[in-house]
C-alpha cells in the first residue's frame, strides 16, 4: 500500500471513529481505534499505534470481546518487538496465545506462535524459539498455508543467523523472498527494515560472492524442500 492509500484509509477510519462516538457505539470505537492502530504501524509511526491499541485492547477488555482483545494484544505485541521491549513483547504474546488457547483458535495459536519464537531468539533462548518455529511452521505446511510458511522460514532464518549459521539462514530467507514472490505478498511495511538490516549483515559474514551463490541455492529450493530444510535444524 502507497502512502497516499495510508493516507486515505486513515481518514476513514477516523471519520469511522467520529461516527461511532456520536452513536456511542463502544464495540465501534475500539474497532476503529484499532484499525487506526494498525495504520499507524504500517507507516511505523509506533507511538501513535501503541496509544490506539493500548485504548482499544482496555475497551476490548471492558468488553469482553476476548478474540478482538487477543488481536489487540497481538499488535501491541508487534509494537514491543519493533522497539526492542522483548519481555513485553513475551508477555503480550503469551497472553493472546493463551486467550486464543481458550477460545479453541488453533489456527489462531499457529499464526502468533513465530512472532514469540522471534522474542525467544533475540532473548538468546533458542532451544524454545526452535520449538515454536517447527510447531508453528509443520502446521502451517499441513494447512497449505503458503504465506505462514513464509513467514515460518524467515523464523527460521533468523534463528540460524543467530546462532551464527549464516548459510543456512540465507537459504532460508531467499525461499521464503521465492514464495512471496510468487504469491504476490511482500512482507508489511514495517517488518522491511529488519530484514534489510540482516541482509546486509549476511553478506558481511559470507562474501559478496558467497552470499550471492547461497541465495539463489534458496531460491532454487521448491516449497517441499524449503520446508524440509527449515525442520532439519536445531535450537541448540
């Protein structure tokens, strides 16, 4: 999405929000504050997206809307992680997990567990990043989720360079960069810095010319083999 649709979408959503005050429509409200929330993190503007979800999830609450309430912590959750607060970030993630536990959202648990296991490798505890990388990530291949096995190896792929695995973790980015290509899905806004940042560090570490030889190996990879090459790893 382009700035400008940003720009339009959030005069929308505030018009939305207008609307609802009059009508008192408190389940309105947090909706529209919410999707405020979510613009404002697209465009990385973090402290105006943690002001609306933080008022969103308290309306939520108040509400007892526990599967909008989760999403709200899930997106405060995102917010923690892009400013590096990882312990509130854990906690916020481990408490829409849980409350997607309760409502029977299996599907639900599958989507957030990668964004805990990414706390998990930047809290250095990789043994349980793995675990939640491979659970979430079997599922979604059984599901034939193709953008979630994206996601589920770029887990995987930080995970590797992390643990100093710089091969690895290219070949896993370059099948995940090969499956949103075909999909048509680049990833979020806010999540391109990251990813940027590390593949210019994976080059650092390999060579020019090696980074670029182990890329198009990834890319090369068909989804099966991605997925098996993602599962052979470890958390130790």
């Amino acid at each position: 999405m382009e700035q400008g649709d940003y720009e339009a979408a959030k005069q929308l959503h505030e018009e939305s929000l207008a609307i609802k005050r009059e009508l008192n429509d408190q389940r309105g409200i947090a909706v529209a504050m919410m999707n405020l929330g979510n613009i404002a993190y697209a465009q990385s503007d973090f402290t105006l997206a943690h002001r609306y979800m933080e008022q969103s999830s308290s309306m939520m609450l108040e509400l007892g809307d526990q599967q909008s309430l989760a999403d709200a912590y899930g997106n405060l959750g995102n917010i923690m992680l892009h400013l590096e607060q990882w312990e509130e970030a854990r906690q916020l993630y481990e408490q829409v997990i849980e409350i997607k536990r309760e409502l029977g959202d299996h599907i639900g648990i599958t989507t957030w567990l990668p964004n805990l296991a990414d706390v998990f490798v930047h809290q250095g505890d990789y043994v349980q990043a793995y675990t939640l990388h491979r659970q979430s990530l079997t599922a979604q291949h059984e599901m034939g989720n193709q953008e979630g096995i994206a996601t589920g190896l770029e887990g995987m792929a930080l995970l590797a360079m992390y643990q100093g695995a710089a091969i690895r973790s290219t070949r896993l980015y370059a099948a995940a960069a090969a499956v949103r290509s075909k999909l048509g899905m680049p990833l979020h806004s806010p999540e391109i810095p990251r990813l940027e940042k590390i593949l210019t560090q994976l080059p650092e570490q390999l060579g020019d010319v090696a980074f670029r030889v182990e890329w198009i190996v990834g890319e090369q990879l068909t989804l099966e083999q991605a997925v098996s090459y993602a599962l052979e790893g470890s958390g130790s």
